[in-house]
C-alpha cells in the first residue's frame, strides 16, 4: 500500500468526537511517514497530508498539524509553480495555523 494510500486510510475524527487518544498511533504513523512521501504521488501524497493536518487542526493539535502543513507545502513547491493555486493554498494553511 502506498504512502499516500495509508495517510488517507486513516482519517482522524471530526470535532465531533470527544476524544482524539485513540487517534495517537495514526498521527505517529503518519509522521513517520511523511518523508517518504513518493515524488509521483506527491500531488496527492500533499492533498492527503493536508486532510490530516485540517483534522488535527479542529481537534486543536497545532504542533502535530505543522510538520503536515510544512511537507505539504515542500511538496507542493517541488511540483508547482510558486504562484500556482495549490502552492498558494498550501502556504496560506501554514500561515493559518
């Protein structure tokens, strides 16, 4: 199973949800994970990071977020103009959190 793939596999509840503990061993999974982000993949591989960092963010865990935030947009900017839309985009989830 790709990076990506398991990244995605593995969504963190919404705001909803009153606890998030169970969600630690997917957070540590992906943060292994993430620099082994493929370069092909890496388009989804930065959509798929940046879900999981939005959903660390609603559950108020900015410093898990931020490693996510950060490789998303590195990916994005290896891939991408820097004024291209989605390079913007990931910078501005940075700037936000």
């Amino acid at each position: 199973m790709s990076t990506t793939r398991v990244i995605r596999s593995h969504r963190l509840p919404g705001s909803e949800h009153v606890r998030h503990a169970c969600c630690a061993s997917v957070l540590a999974a992906a943060l292994v994970a993430v620099p082994f982000v493929p370069g092909p993949a890496s388009g989804q591989s930065a959509e798929a990071l940046n879900e999981q960092a939005s959903q660390l963010v609603t559950a108020r865990r900015y410093a898990d977020a931020l490693p996510l935030y950060q490789r998303a947009l590195a990916l994005r900017e290896s891939d991408l103009a820097p004024d291209h839309p989605d390079t913007a985009q990931a910078l501005t989830n940075l700037a936000q959190l």
